[in-house]
C-alpha cells in the first residue's frame, strides 16, 4: 500500500482538485483507492455529496481509535472508497495538549488497512497542523501542487521545508514532489514562476504542468460517474503516469 499525501501551506492550489483526478486516474487503472479527506472544511466530502447533517463517521474517529473498515465508504467512482471529512476535526488540535500520540494516529490506523488498499490519497487542509503533521508521518510520496504565481513560491518553499523537518522527525525517507498547477502559457509571470521552480527542485518538478481549464473547477463533476475529457485531464494523466514512474518501494508495515 502506498500512501500519498497532497498538500500545501496555501491554499487555492488546486489540491482537491489533484486529489481527485489521481484519485480517478488510479482507480481506472483498477487500483484499490481510498481517499481521506483530512480538511474540516471538507471539499471532497461535499464533492462526493456526503450528507452533513447529521455528519458522517469519518476522518475525526480515527483519532477516537476506530478502524478504517468501520468509517470507509464506497463512492460513486469504482475502485474508489471515502473517509469523510467533519467539522469536529477542528477540536484535535486542543485534545494533541493533552493526549499524547495523536500525532502518529492516521499512521496507525493506515498500516492496519494496508492489505486493504493499493493507495491511500489524503487531501491535506492548507495549514501547518496536527491533521497536516499526521499526513506527512504516515505518507510515502508527498505531492505539492503549487499554482505557478509568484506568491506561490513562498508557499512551496514553506511546505518543502516542513516536509524535511518532519522527515527528520520520523526517521524514514519521504519522497517530495511538485505538481505545478493552474499554469497560464500565455503570460510570462507564468513562465517564469515553472522555470524557477525547475531551477529549485530540478527532478522534483513534474514536466507536465496542469493548465488552466475550467472544467478542473467542478468537483461534483470530478467526483461523479460521468466520462470526462479535456486537456485539464489529459495533464493529470501525464502528471499520474509520471508519478507512477518514479513510485518509492512499497512500505511494510513496522
């Protein structure tokens, strides 16, 4: 089982979005796929049109020590499982003062599942916090999507640099990996933000950029049945092949 953790520091990058295209890419391969959604604000629970009310079992009783098997719920989308996101999440943050351990939860809880699943996808919220700490303990690949705008290298570096810090901290390689995204080839800003990052992750850098398309805009869509096409798509494509590609061994569990 391979764990994959999508995630940055800003936001509007295009992480949900991402998360659900490699979602699909996977599953269509015929992978087992289960996505967590480690957001409160929880965009692609509503995107699979999760109920709110009253909220799921979801993301928050991993952290109260429930199992995978018991919260995980098939989609729409074949191959593909959801643990949904809750506004209670929220309240982990005040509870990791006073209970030690939970900063190793989501690991825990994803190698009791690892014969499960081939992958693990977790759509990270856009904040340094203890569900982004525990996203990055327990992930194999971290995959940054970074919009190619100027403002936006500040928050690739901050979200690289925390990677490093909590692969010190766990003492196992963490493979880090940008996916530019929201790239406009018409304007030069945009050029010259994919060619520094080129020039600062070198191989890291996916050579495929995900375009600016509007239909990458509608996750409902993204999350239904429905065949899609478009060359928003055909990027992700590119992108999962890629990664794909240059895939870590696989982790036995401790």
């Amino acid at each position: 089982m391979q764990v994959w953790a999508i995630a940055n520091q800003k936001g509007g990058v295009g992480k949900t979005t991402t998360t659900l295209c490699l979602s699909r890419g996977l599953a269509e391969l015929g992978h087992r796929v289960l996505v967590v959604d480690m957001d409160p604000h929880g965009s692609i629970t509503c995107a699979f049109r999760v109920p709110s009310d009253p909220p799921p079992a979801g993301t928050h009783e991993l952290f109260n020590g429930q199992s995978v098997a018991e919260i995980a719920h098939a989609t729409p989308l074949a191959n593909i499982h959801l643990i949904a996101a809750q506004p209670a999440m929220a309240t982990l943050e005040r509870r990791s003062a006073t209970q030690p351990g939970l900063g190793l939860a989501l690991e825990r809880a994803l190698q009791a599942a690892k014969d499960d699943y081939d992958y693990v996808l977790l759509d990270c919220p856009p904040t340094l916090s203890l569900l982004l700490v525990n996203a990055l303990a327990a992930c194999d690949r971290l995959i940054v999507p970074s919009q190619t705008d100027p403002l936006a290298i500040h928050g690739l570096q901050g979200m690289m640099h925390t990677a490093a810090m909590v692969e010190r901290s766990r003492g196992r390689p963490m493979l880090r990996q940008v996916l530019p995204t929201l790239f406009d080839r018409r304007t030069k800003s945009g050029q010259h933000v994919l060619e520094q990052m080129q020039t600062l992750y070198g191989d890291a850098i996916c050579s495929t950029p995900i375009p600016l398309d509007t239909r990458l805009r509608d996750a409902d869509m993204l999350a239904s049945k429905e065949h899609l096409y478009g060359r928003g798509l055909m990027a992700y494509e590119h992108a999962l092949q890629w990664l794909l590609d240059t895939a870590p061994a696989a982790r036995e569990a401790a």
